[in-house]
C-alpha cells in the first residue's frame, strides 16, 4: 500500500492519471463554450461587426481550473485513499474481554462491541484463544477459549442488559476460573461493590487492561407526583462540570399513537450529582404519559416507566345551565367540585371538546337534552369504559327525557314531574335511605341518620328496573340506578346534585358513594406487605438500551419480589399488571445512587477509541460532483443563458433552491370574522338561505343598531349575517333567527354549537313572521319548520311574556311587543315554579338568567329595516297608529338588546323605587 | 383543378384566421372612426355645405328657388365635396416579421396586419378606396374589398427573408403607407420612396420593431439567425455588440426619418410592445394631415 502523508492510496497507479492533467488543460483551453443559436431579425445590422477581443475565444482560466479540479478530484478519488491505515498491535496467549453489559454500557454500545471486534481481529491474526463474557449475563459452565472468529459471529448477540450484576453469581464464576490469560475488561464506569474483588481475582491470572469511556453517565429516577406537579430527578456519576439534559414524556395521543407529549430541560449544579425539576402538565396529558426518558440517551438507566401512581382520574363537570354569578351554593356542581378536587382532575368545557379529552366519568349535573351529535358521541365512549353520571333537578324533570321510552343515556324511564315529600303540601316526611343490598358498589356503607330526600325523580316501573336499582329510600322507591352500556355504564341520582331536594350532598356518604363509583380514586404506591399474595403479569419490559417491548408470554412474579426485589434476570424493569392496576418496575429506584469507578494506578485504562481505517473515495467523489456542478453554473453564466433571453428554465432551477413558500392565507377568513365580530359590540342573523328574507333581517338589524346607536349607550357596528355551519356563534350576543318554511335544517355539528351558545348565556330571537295570518303554535308552515328546527335544541319550559318580565322594563316600559305585525304570542323562558310576588312589590323575583331565546312572529325585522340611505322599507300599520307601532317595535329591540347584553340587571329589587316612581304609584 | 377536400381545409385555415383578425381590426378602428369627414370645402357629394349668392355663369337649375324665395338674391345650394382617396397599403410579409422575443407579446408581422387592416377598414368607412400592393388590383372601396385584403394579408406565400416595398398601379397623388421592420436593405426602399415622391404620391412610413430588438439583452458566445435562416452572425461575446449595434439601429432610423422627410412622407416607429391604438391613431392623422 502506498502511503503519502497519512494517506494510503489502495489503487496507486491511477494516480499517474494525474500526469494527464495538463493536457486536459491545454485541450480544454482551446475549445471554447458551445455557441447559443438565436434567431434574431436584427441580424442584418449585425453583419460585419467583430468582436473586439480574441482572448475570449477559449475557456477563461478560472473555469479550467473548476474543471482540472473535478477531474484531479475523480482521479485521486478512484485511487482508493485510506485515511488512518491501520497497523499491528502485539500480544500472545489466551485472551479474556470482559464486559459489564450493564445499562450504563447501553449508550455507547456499538462502540464496545467495535472496541471488542477490532480486539478480536487482532486476536485472530495473532491465533490468540478468546472468549467474551458479560457479566450480567453469565455463561454456564466454565470458561471456554475459542478461536476469536468464532467469537465474531457471536457479537451480534451480546447485548447489554437492563440490571446490575449480581455479585454473589460473579464471585461464584470467578472461583472456577483456572489458567492463565490476559483480560481486556470493557468498564461501564460506574462503582460497584464487587468490583475490587473481581479485580484482583483477575490480576491473578494474568494482566487486565481497562477499557472505558470518559462518556457521562446519567440516569432518571421514577417521577413522582408531588405540590400538582410532576418531579423529576435525573442522577449522573461525575460531577465537577455543570451540564444539562433534557427529559422527555412520552405517550400516546388520543389515536393512540406514541407521541412526544412534553420536555423540560434539567440543569446539574456543577458539584452536583443530582438535579430535579417539575413539570406542571395538564392531567390529560399527564394521564396519557407511559414513560420518561433523557433525550438522546439510549440506555434503560434513562428511562422511567410510570404507572398508575401518577394518574389522577378526570371528572368532566357539565351543569345544564350554569351562569348564576355569585350563586355558588346553589350552583348544581358546587357539592360535586368541592367533593372530588382534592382526589380527581376537574375539567370543564362543551361535551364535544370534552370528549376528546376522553375523561374518566363524565357528570351531567341536571341536563336534559343532548344535541344528536352530543348523545351519540358520549354513547360512544360509555360504550368504550365511560362512566356517565347523571343527576336529576328541575330541568330533567321537566323534560320529556327517558319519558315514553328509555334514553339511551339513562338508566330508567322516569315519571312525568317526580314528586315531593314534606313539603308545605305534602303530608309525609323526609324519606331516609334503606340499607345498601349486598349486590349494591355502596354495600357496607353507614348511612348517617341525618341524609334525607324531600324530593326526586321517579323511575317509571319496569321489568329491568329491580336489577338497576342499586340504591333506594326507606319506601322502596329508586334513589340511584345503574345500566351497564357496553363497557361503561350509565348511573343516575335521582336528586340533585346540590342540596335542593336532599341532604345527601352535604353528607360524607355522598363523597364515599362517589369513590365507590370510582368517580375518584388514588392509588398509592405500594409496598412489599401490601403486594403480599399477588400475582403480577409483566405487560411491558425494558431491554437494555431503554426500549419498551411487549412482554409476551413471560411468567408472572409474586408480589412480594415486585414490592421489594431490584430487577435482575428473573425479574426484568417493566411494567407489571395486577388485578385493576399496573406496577411500574424501573431500573433506577427512588433513591438509586451512582458513582464513577476508581481504578488502583497500576490497571492500564484505555479509551474505547479504535482508529478506524476512513476510506476517502466516497468523499473525493462527492467533491468532483459538487466542483461539476458548480461549473455547469459557471459554464451557464459565461455562455450568457443564466442571463439573457429565454434564460427562464436555467434560472429557475438556480433560484429554486433559494424559494421558500409562502402560504398563510388559510386562516385568514376566520380570522377577519373574529376580529369583525368581536372588537365591537355586533347584532347577527342567522342566514336562513332565502335572499330576500336574509337582506330583510339585515336591514332589520341595521336599522336596530342606528336606533340603539341614537338613543342608548350601546354603540353597534354593523350586523353580520352567520352561516350556522362554518361560523363561531360565541361573538354574539344575540341571534335574529327567521323562520322560513323551506329553509335546511342545520347539520349535527351546527346543533351542537347552537346548544353549546344557548348554555353558555347566548339568546336566539326566532320569528316565524307570520303573527298575522297564525297564533303561536297554530300549524303555520313557518312554525312547524319551528319546531323542526328547535327539536334538538337544549331549550328550557317556555311561557309567553308576563307582565313582569324583566324584559318589560330593560330600558323602555312596554307591554306590547309588535313588529310588523301586532300580536302578543311571545315566548321567553318560564319563570320557575316557585316565584312568588312579594307583597309590596309590583315585580316577582324571576329567573336569575337571560332568557335563551325569545319566540314570536311579529316579524320585527320588517318593522325595523332601513334601506342604505335611512327610510323606512316596509309600511308598518296605518297612519299615526302604524308609526306608533313601529315606534313601540323599535323600543322591544332595545328593550331586547339591553337584557341581552345586562341580564337580570333591571330585575334587581334594588331599582324597585325608582320604577314605581315612574310607574306613578 | 384543386381537389374539393384541398380547397376546403384552405378555406377553414382562412376562415380560421380570418374571422378573429376583422373582429379585431374593427373593434380598433371603433376607437378612432368618429363619422364621416367630408372634404371641409364645396363640391361633389351628398352633404349639404353652404348657401352662397349666385353668380354670373351659374345653371338655372343649381339655384336653390326655396332659399332664394326667403329674400331678394337668388342662392346656389352648395354640397360639400366627397371625392374619395386612393390608399395604397405595402405590408411586409417577409420571415423577418415573424419574429417575437415573448410570448405574451404579438409577431411583428400580426401587429402590422393588424395596424393595416384597420386603417383599411377606417378609410373604407370614410369612403375611400385602398388598395393592398400585394393583391396587384386597382384601389376599391367597399366592405369586399375589406375582405379581400383581410384575405391577402392572411396569405402566407413565399416570402424573402427580408422585405422590400413594391409601388406598383400606385396613381398619381394617392396616398401610400408602407409598414415594414425595415431591417433589411435600405436601397430599396429608398428607390421606391423616391418614385413614389415623383409621382406625387405622399404617405407614411410606419416601422414596427420588437422591444428585443431595441434593447438587443444578449450574453456570450452566441450565433444569430435571420428568421428564414439566410444570414447568420455568430459573435463570442454578444454583450460587447451591444452599443454597436444599437448605434446601427439608431442610424437606420435616421436614414428613414431623413428620407421621409425629402420625400415628404412621414415616419414612426412603432413597438409590438406598445398599445396598437396609439400607433392607429397616429397614422390615423398623419393620412388625415395631408390629405
């Protein structure tokens, strides 16, 4: 082999090629770039010009050089250079390579096994006998010298193991040790306590060299859940220098596919061997995490596995209606909230969003009706373990819910009304609760004299309904029943959640009837009595380089070893799963330590580098292929076709490199929505698809917003019309929905939207703008769409307007609500049953909320529209009386507008005088 | 005798052609054609001009006796007078008119078709009678005669590479407009301007270039082609030639403006990449000028 300057050549005789170079100089030189052919009109005036220089007549020189490159670059290239040749070590007799094969050996293993292979190699040439050991995976027997080729064969298969070697096992392998042999140990460089033993075992049969690499090592401990955070310490065997490392969660996403869910960075004081940080992670994403790793470390030391002690159960709470301000003891979730907080993860929000969290129960504290979408996708996930728990309250017994037939969702029919015992009008007491039966989740549960239940849903009677009955009051009658519905199941309370109807939520029971539900549940970590007499199957293990892999068919471990025992062969880190839940067994414990290793001066401590031979042809070629290019660019240039006519495609593929594109006009439109919904105050219209009904409500609105404009502190921009379908409602706050017989009704996702917008204290103005030929509920075509239309709708009991609704006196005093046409039929939420006048005041004291809709067919969009310059476009009534009632349509629009956006500001007693005074009474 | 087949499939690659250039030549010419213009003094035609008094030497039978019955003098009802002019268009059809640097912009040759045909449909209208060089007949007026020269103009027959005017059955005191690159050699064109000038005939030159050929963009080592591949340049370093050439190109437009002006015709250069409207309405006027 021919070797110049580091560099050995494995073809050296190609490299006379390079004799040829100057005469590729000279040829190229004289042939000059090819010619463009133009045609060209102008030609006729160019005939017998000449170019003023010859020189330009051959190659410039710098583009000879370029090309004598390339060409040098191919030849040296296929002369096979090798950079660091490699040259001969010496040694003789029988050779012993020793490997801890541990998990800190993990991270740079392809290094040791290339480190063992070039020592085998060596041993080879040399005849040397060989054999290769690992200490965490001893052989049986004794020691066996072969030739060192068979042992390369057997490479592949030496893997590192994710355990520590056990020493009572090496001291006995090392006791049949018998001969004399070199030994060449593959260190993992951490401290050990069987270690020094082994040494000088070793040393007495002949000289041991050491190999180990001066790479860091760390390693994760498990994660703990402590102060709502998530700890996590990360451990290293040298300190001195600070450094840092990044810790990754994984876990699947809801597709169930391995994602990164979240990474924090953790910082090693410089004399530090340990460093912690915390990571506050939503609980559905903490929930979904199966294990942590130090990123960019392959090895089962940096890995930790979690399992259920880091899982907090999710509770999604929905309340039919909950925007009471300030009316937190009342609120339906109130008793719920403070019951589960301190044990399980709260979530809130729509069903739909919700869902995708996929929570562990769900809550529906009073709700009645679902959008279609809503039911079927919770009956999804009850069917895949969901537990749904229900409670019942004045809406749900209002409702036709479950009434002729059994809802899917619910676990009985129920009664129409329920019933109400000890009340002022009823002559029984308070039922208490009979005793839990023994099929009963509540059975052993003491009940506290004091729970009562004055009032209840009732379960209609049913062949099935003895079996879902799991708890009753002391006359029999249902209190809580239960329906398996595929995996999950669907529970009901019969009262409320809150402490309207019973005392149960005030009592401890309630909270101990919830975890019975596993509505919450917290596992603790347990030990070795606590596993005593279990059997846990490994679902999942760890291999050495901290890979997750499916466990198979490998035997079950007592509990006791788990609880306990380090991982070792029989026992390997991973997880482990038990009756209801999964135990995580990780290599590194809560309170694992590592240390470097101190070797005695006389051990010779090698690095693992082996100088491998580089062969540069690859590289070399690659070079030439570049200097080409680089010369066809030039080559372009210099011919004038990167720069004149028709250059287009040359100079495309130059410039392509350099384009990047641009493309962010996806979100634009939403965008602009939004902003022009929401930096003001802003009226909208349904768009029902019929043009002129939807240029009406426009001009209708319009002409609403210039009067609130003129007369009332609300400044309106100019109204927007909403596509059900594609647009966010939660801007408005109101809707002006006309009805017209043929319009479409909205798909699933629209309903669950409106639905969402109507609970969360948004209101719907529906005109079927036909008082005058229909009543209310008179079979018009436009009220029967209305009722198509409003079916899915979570809509509560309705009443037509009292006289004192707070609508009558938001800003105006009216008693009528005309529009075009003059008819009282208006609807507007009913005021609960229990409202009563108290005496001395003219108003009750009615609902607390905003109305979520309004109902009538007065057709006030008529009655208000302006066209472009201001008039009036429709005629309203006859005469003076007609601009009256236009004058009175305009005052309910504000009068609307203004309970919309105050609520039950004007129902406050507090402006009781001050009305009465105007009133003149 | 020409098979029917042969015939038909010329006919539609005519029609094909035809239709789309006289809808375009006309809806140019829309945008000058203001009405018809008569000769803004008194003569033959069907307009009526003015009243004068009658004079000695007058027929009988030219006194306007309706006017004269309003007053004491007799009055002659004069008629503006409507004599129509010859036109004679010379349109280049040689390969060099072919050329276009961008496809966006049109052939020389198309905008000269197009410049021609609709100062022939714009004249034709005002009631004068043209005549295309290439279709050798006599000026005529007329809508077929419009035909016929759409028809000629789209005739793509043996053509020279470069172009020379032909003045041929030129009358006397007609008018001429010659639209041509004028790349070629001048010395033809020179002959013929200096005939046409004997004969009194006055008119205009209108030379129609290529944006590429007054900007000459060219690099490098590269061989130039006439368009019907007879001549042939081939420089090393095109981007040297550049002031030279345009300095060439500067004195071809000085030889043709000087030319035009002892002649008495009238001259513009014209641009494929400029609007074709300005272009039409100036010789538009200068036909109107000297008319």
């Amino acid at each position: 082999m021919f070797t110049f300057a580091g560099i050995a050549f494995t073809a050296p005789w190609l490299l006379l090629g390079l004799v040829a170079l100057p005469i590729l100089w000279i040829l190229l030189r004289a042939v000059p770039p090819a010619p463009i052919r133009r045609l060209f009109p102008g030609v006729a005036l160019l005939l017998g010009l000449t170019d003023d220089e010859t020189q330009t007549d051959k190659t410039p020189w710098w583009l000879l050089l370029i090309r004598t490159l390339a060409i040098a670059a191919v030849i040296i290239g296929f002369a096979g250079p090798v950079l660091n040749p490699q040259d001969d070590t010496p040694g003789a007799g029988p050779l012993l390579i020793l490997t801890d094969g541990t998990w800190a050996d993990a991270r740079d293993w392809p290094r040791r096994i290339e480190r063992i292979d070039a020592a085998l190699d060596d041993a080879a040439r040399t005849a040397r006998p060989v054999a290769v050991v690992s200490l965490t995976d001893l052989p049986p027997g004794d020691l066996a010298f072969q030739s060192a080729d068979v042992w390369a064969t057997r490479l592949p298969s030496l893997l590192p193991k994710p355990w520590e070697p056990d020493d009572t096992r090496v001291a006995a392998w090392t006791a049949g040790l018998t001969g004399s042999f070199q030994t060449f140990w593959m260190s993992d460089g951490l401290e050990r306590a069987g270690r020094a033993a082994l040494l000088e075992t070793l040393e007495s049969h002949g000289t041991v060299t050491v190999f180990e690499s001066p790479r860091p090592i760390m390693a994760l401990r498990p994660a703990t859940f402590e102060d709502g955070a998530v700890q996590i310490t990360a451990i290293r065997a040298r300190t001195g220098d600070p450094s840092e490392a990044i810790v990754v969660a994984h876990g699947l996403d809801p597709a169930g596919i391995e994602r990164e869910l979240a990474r924090v960075g953790i910082t090693f004081a410089p004399s530090d061997p340990f460093a912690s940080t915390a990571i506050s992670l939503p609980p559905e994403l903490r929930n979904r995490i199966t294990r942590f790793q130090i990123e960019g470390v392959r090895s089962a030391g940096a890995v930790s596995l979690t399992d259920d002690a880091l899982k907090r159960r999710e509770v999604a709470l929905i309340a039919g209606r909950d925007d009471r301000e300030g009316l937190e003891l009342l609120a339906p979730t109130h008793y719920l909230e403070q019951a589960l907080e301190p044990t399980a993860d709260l979530i809130d929000g729509a069903i739909t969003d919700i869902l995708l969290a996929n929570p562990d129960v769900i809550i529906l504290a009073d709700v009645a009706t679902l959008a279609p979408a809503e039911s079927d996708a919770i009956a999804d996930w009850v069917d895949q373990g969901g537990l749904l728990l229900r409670f019942a309250g004045p809406r749900l017994a209002a409702s036709e819910v479950s009434r002729a037939e059994e809802d899917p969702l619910m676990p009985v029919r129920l009664r129409a009304g329920g019933r109400s015992v000890g009340g002022a009008m009823s002559w029984g007491e308070p039922k208490a609760l009979r005793g839990f039966g023994q099929g009963s989740p509540f059975f052993g549960l003491d009940i506290p004299p004091d729970v009562t239940v004055s009032a209840q849903v009732m379960a209609q009677p049913d062949p099935s309904l003895a079996d879902r009955v799991i708890a009753a009051l002391a006359d029999g009658t249902p209190l809580v029943t239960r329906k398996r519905v595929g995996d999950g199941q669907v529970v009901l309370f019969h009262v409320t959640a809150n402490a309207e109807w019973s005392t149960l939520p005030l009592s401890g029971l309630f909270v101990q009837m919830l975890e019975r539900l596993a509505v919450s549940t917290r596992p603790a970590r347990p030990d070795a009595a606590d596993l005593e007499g279990t059997v846990w199957v490994p679902s999942e293990v760890l291999d050495g380089f901290g890979h997750v892999q499916d466990a198979g068919t490998m035997p079950g471990v007592a509990g006791e070893d788990l609880g306990s025992a380090t991982p070792g062969p029989d026992l390997p880190p991973g997880l482990y799963a038990g009756e209801d839940r999964r135990i995580a067994l990780n290599v590194i414990g809560a309170d694992t330590t590592i240390a470097p290793t101190t070797w005695p001066s006389r051990i010779a401590v090698e690095g693992l580098e082996v100088l491998r031979e580089i062969a540069l042809k690859g590289w070399l070629l690659s070079l030439a292929l570049a200097i080409l290019a680089a010369d066809i660019i030039a080559s372009l240039w210099l011919s004038g076709r990167l720069t004149g006519p028709r250059s287009g495609v040359a100079t495309a593929l130059v410039a392509l490199a350099l384009m990047l594109p641009q493309d962010a006009k996806a979100q634009d439109r939403a965008e602009e929505f939004a902003l022009s919904a929401t930096s003001e105050v802003v009226l909208a219209h349904v768009i029902t698809g019929d043009t002129r009904v939807d240029q009406v409500a426009e001009a209708g609105l319009r002409g609403l917003s210039d009067i609130l404009f003129a007369r009332t502190s609300i400044e309106p921009a100019m109204p927007i019309a909403v596509n059900l379908e594609t647009d966010e409602l939660s801007f408005f706050p109101i809707l002006y929905w006309p009805i017209t017989p043929d319009q479409p009704l909205p798909s699933a996702e629209a309903y669950t939207k409106l639905n969402r917008y109507l609970r969360t204290g948004g209101m719907i103005l529906f005109d079927t703008r036909d008082a005058d030929i229909a009543s209310f509920g008179a079979a018009s075509p436009a009220g029967r769409k209305l009722q198509q239309l409003a079916r899915p709708l979570d809509i509560p009991p309705l009443e037509p307007i009292p006289t004192d609704h707070v609508l009558t006196r938001s800003f105006y005093l009216l008693q009528d609500y005309p529009g075009r046409h003059l008819s009282r039929d208006v609807w507007v939420e009913a005021a609960p049953p229990d409202a009563e006048q108290v005496e001395g005041m003219p108003f009750r004291n009615l609902n607390d909320n905003v109305t979520p809709v309004v109902i009538g067919g007065n057709d006030w969009a008529s009655a208000w529209a302006v066209d472009s310059s201001g008039t009036w476009m429709f005629p309203v009534g006859r005469g003076f009386a007609g601009e009256r009632q236009r004058e009175i349509a305009f005052r309910f629009g504000v009068n609307l507008i203004m309970h919309v956006l105050t609520g039950n500001y004007k129902s406050d007693q507090v402006h009781v005088p001050a009305l009465l005074d105007r009133l003149g009474q | 005798m020409i098979q029917p087949t042969v015939l038909r499939s010329r006919a539609e690659d005519l029609a094909a052609v035809l239709p789309p250039l006289m809808a375009e030549a006309e809806h140019l010419a829309s945008t000058v054609l203001l009405g018809a213009h008569g000769r803004r003094r008194s003569g033959m035609g069907d307009e009526f001009w003015q009243y004068r008094p009658a004079m000695p030497g007058d027929e009988a039978r030219a006194i306007d006796w309706r006017r004269s019955a309003r007053s004491d003098a007799h009055f002659v009802r004069e008629k503006e007078w409507q004599a129509a002019q010859s036109v004679l268009l010379w349109v280049d059809d040689a390969h060099s008119m072919d050329f276009t640097s961008d496809k966006n912009l049109p052939a020389k040759g198309d905008r000269a078709k197009l410049l021609s045909l609709a100062i022939a449909i714009l004249l034709i209208r005002g009631g004068e009678r043209v005549a295309l060089a290439a279709l050798g007949t006599p000026p005529r007026s007329g809508e077929l005669q419009l035909i016929r020269i759409a028809q000629a103009l789209t005739n793509r027959a043996d053509r020279p590479d470069y172009g020379a005017p032909q003045v041929r059955g030129m009358l006397a005191h007609s008018r001429a407009l010659f639209v041509s690159d004028f790349m070629g050699d001048i010395n033809p064109v020179t002959a013929q301007l200096t005939k046409a000038a004997d004969r009194g005939v006055k008119g205009v030159i209108l030379q129609v270039l290529d944006p590429q050929e007054e900007a000459f963009p060219f690099d490098g080592r590269t061989i130039f082609e006439s368009m019907g591949r007879s001549l042939s340049h081939e420089t090393l370093k095109a981007g040297e030639l550049r002031d030279r050439y345009l300095q060439r190109l500067a004195e071809r437009k000085d030889a043709l403006h000087t030319l035009a002006r002892r002649t008495g015709w009238q001259y513009h250069c014209h641009h494929t990449s400029d609007a074709a409207q300005s272009a039409l309405l100036w010789i538009y006027s200068a036909l109107e000028r000297r008319r």
